[in-house]
C-alpha cells in the first residue's frame, strides 16, 4: 500500500535576501514571491515530500490573504503543465472553484480559513494537480516577414475550401478577408492533423493584425464575436479564431470524432467568461492553442476522450484526510499585517551588477511577475 504520510516543511529564507519594508510576508514569514515559486517547485515532483510542501505552501497562501492569487496560480499551472495532457482537470478546476469563491464571498475569511471542508477542497486541488501528467512545451513555428501585407503571397499559398465552421463565425462587415482565408487554413491543416502548420496561421494572423493596427489603425476585425458574454470586449482575431474552433470541435463531435464535450465547455466558459483578473489574454491564447491541439491530435487516438482527472480516489482521499494538519500548523502563527491579495511588483535598484545577489533576486521577481502578466 502507498504511503502518503506528509510532514510540514520548512522554506528558509536567507537573512538580508529581500527588504521587509517592501515585500509582503506570510504568516510563516515567506515572501509572496518566494511562496510561489517554492509551490511551483513542489507541484512538479510527484514525491511525498513535494506533496507536503505543496500543501505547506498553499496553506499560508490562502491564510495569509492569498486566495485569489493562489487561485490564478493554479491555472496558470495547469496551462503551462498540463493542458492536453490531462484536459479534464480544466473541467475539474471550475467546479472546484465555483464551490470555493461562493463560500470565499460569503464567509468571513477567519472562518474561510478555519473550514476544515474548506481546507480538504484546497488540499484536494494542488493534489490533483501535482498528480496530473505532465504536457511537452510546443515550439512555435517561423512565420516570415515576406508573407505578411502580402496579398500575393497569400492568394498563392490558399489552397483549403471554405469551411462551414469558418462561415458560421465570419462576418463580411467587420472581418477583413485575410481572417476569412487564414481560418479556412488553420482549420483545414487541423482537419490534417498538422498541428505546426495550424499554429503557423494563428501565429500569422497575430503578427498580421499588429502590422495592420500600426499602419492603419485598425487590425483584421471590428467584432468581439460575443466573448465575455455580451458585455464590452476588445475586438481580436483571436476571439474569432477561438470561435472557429469551437464550430469544427462540434462538427467533428457530431460525427463522433470527438468526445471531450464537458472538457471543451470548461475551456470555452473560461475563454467566455472569466475576468482578466484571472485569466490574462495570453492565456486565453492558450486556450486557443489547446483546442488546436484537441482537434489535431484527439481524433487519431484510439478513444478520442479525455482520461479521469484522479486515478487513484482511495490514495487521493487518505492525503486529503490529512490537509486539516496544514492548515493548523499556519494558522497557529498570527495574520500578516498585510495580506498578500496579488503579487507585489518588486522595487528594482539600476545599476545593478551582473552575477551580484541582488541582480538574481530583482531576476527572479522579473520572471515571477512575467509569469502572472503584470
């Protein structure tokens, strides 16, 4: 039988490593940075001991005021790891959450923290995750300057027939045709299961909506295509891409090629519907970029469906039992005189040197900060 017993680690900070005065602390006295990074750390190893510092982590996280931003992390963490690997977990984190941030707007955050059901349903989703298999990183591919504002070159390359997915979302008013031909090809090089040819046009059409926005003030489309629900929204081609592949994503489940219908709606509520506080418009890209995935590679397995997101419920239980002990252990140390609510941005001194400890520390907060779009 597998052992989960977990112990409560211990982060060390080095004395002289950040200013107290500037950077936020949690109740164990981690900088917000360093706690997330630590968590990151943690959630990539499948160890018991990984197991426990994840738990640790995310504990004074959220009982240090952390709660949204612990949220963001855990999709963040889940785009940039997991994505089609595990397309189920994206179903999952959006129950789990719905369930969490109604009882975060109700209750008072002492009694939020002090839930143990509260504590086993955070515990629940960093194990979830960190049992969840790992996704290979994806290199996008060149797209050369000769092929943007150049209607020569793409009327030589078209070569896809017109798809009913792209006619169901385009709109001849407010669409540019240059949209309307690099959909047809980003579809049809799905329809191939050409994965880098479909990200060459999703590339391409980014890259050709910048250089008509510079030139002329005004990119591919006028139209948000409806996302965020009715309300006011930036016009994008990628909002029409999205909408692209949801239309071929039904087409292609209608004839049975398909059965990821929840795991399609979860990533469609997300690109829909939730706010930039959450989801930043790179990762709705990424969005974008795993439903090309779904369409281009699911169809060629054996059982084109998403896998379960918890193998083992009875292992999986037994550690969940246990995350009350976390959350004891953190909240036995007073609140934090502030609560870490985001992600404070570092201030970083000029000059300085290459290799010098502060330099790697004003570094890692680059990249931290990077990390979560701000």
């Amino acid at each position: 039988m597998q052992d989960v017993t977990v112990s409560v680690p211990i982060l060390t900070v080095g004395p002289g490593s950040f200013d107290p005065d500037t950077i936020l602390k949690s109740r164990m006295g981690y900088a917000a940075n360093d706690c997330i990074k630590a968590l990151e750390t943690a959630l990539s190893d499948p160890s018991t001991t990984s197991m426990g510092r994840a738990l640790h982590f995310s504990a004074d996280m959220v009982c240090s005021g952390g709660y949204n931003m612990w949220r963001k992390f855990c999709y963040e963490y889940a785009f940039d790891h997991i994505g089609l690997a595990s397309l189920r977990v994206f179903h999952y984190l959006n129950g789990r959450f719905r369930e969490l941030d109604s009882a975060w707007d109700k209750m008072p955050s002492e009694d939020f923290y002090g839930s143990e059901e509260i504590q086993r349903k955070i515990g629940e989703v960093v194990l979830v995750l960190q049992a969840s298999p790992r996704a290979g990183k994806l290199k996008w591919p060149a797209v050369g300057k000769e092929t943007h504002r150049n209607p020569t070159w793409l009327s030589s390359t078209r070569r896809a027939p017109d798809s009913s997915a792209v006619q169901k979302v385009w709109s001849r008013g407010t669409d540019m045709n240059e949209l309307f031909v690099a959909g047809n090809e980003l579809l049809y090089a799905c329809g191939e299961g050409a994965l880098e040819r479909a990200l060459f046009w999703l590339k391409w059409v980014i890259e050709e909506d910048a250089l008509i926005k510079k030139e002329l003030g005004g990119g591919l489309t006028t139209n948000d295509h409806g996302v965020n629900g009715g309300k006011k929204a930036k016009a994008s081609p990628v909002h029409f891409l999205f909408k692209c592949c949801l239309e071929k994503y039904k087409e292609m489940a209608a004839k049975g090629l398909l059965r990821m219908n929840e795991e399609a709606q979860a990533l469609a509520t997300l690109y829909m519907s939730a706010p930039p506080s959450l989801l930043t418009g790179r990762r709705k890209l990424d969005i974008v970029i795993i439903l090309l995935q779904v369409l281009c590679e699911v169809p060629k397995w054996k059982v084109p469906a998403a896998g379960p997101v918890v193998k083992d419920p009875v292992v999986l239980g037994r550690a969940v039992a246990q995350v009350p002990a976390f959350f004891k252990e953190v909240l036995s140390r007073p609140a934090p005189t502030k609560t870490i609510k985001k992600q404070p941005k570092p201030k970083v001194k000029k000059g300085l040197e290459l290799g010098s400890t502060d330099s790697k520390l004003a570094l890692m907060d680059k990249v931290a900060n990077s990390f979560y779009g701000m």
